[in-house]
C-alpha cells in the first residue's frame, strides 16, 4: 500500500497490455524485473498508464515502487 491506497494492476494475468492505475502522483520510480532478476522496464508511470508488455515473453513480473523510503512490490502474469 502507497499512502494508504493500494495501486491497481489489471488484468492479471494478461497477454498485450497492464493497466496501473492508483499510483501516487510524485516520488516513485517504477522498475518492472522478470523472475530471473532481469529489468525489462523502468521508468515513471502516471497513474491509469497503459503499460505495452508487446514481445515480452510469457512468465511471471514483478513490478516495483520505489521511493527514498520504501520499495513496494506487486506481481503479474503474462501469457
């Protein structure tokens, strides 16, 4: 949970595309790692991002927030 609201991923699993939505406005970097720790995304994302997941492989992602102060993690499913 950020600042008491919890950021929405969907649809999990997916195939094309992750929806993130409920993100907070400023402070957080987002980096997405595969399983394998290898980073496949990172950057910053405004809260209702389409995120392309185009020509990723299927498997499992984690998808990190990360501030100064906390690194929250969430995980997702392509197929």
């Amino acid at each position: 949970m950020v600042d008491g609201i919890r950021p929405l991923l969907y649809p999990n699993p997916t195939i094309d595309y992750l929806m993130v939505e409920k993100l907070p406005e400023t402070g957080y970097h987002v980096e997405v790692m595969d399983f394998q720790g290898n980073r496949k995304w990172s950057g910053s994302l405004e809260s209702g991002a389409k995120l392309s997941l185009e020509g990723w492989s299927a498997g499992v992602y984690a998808l990190q927030l990360i501030s100064e102060n906390e690194t929250i993690a969430y995980s997702f499913v392509k197929i």
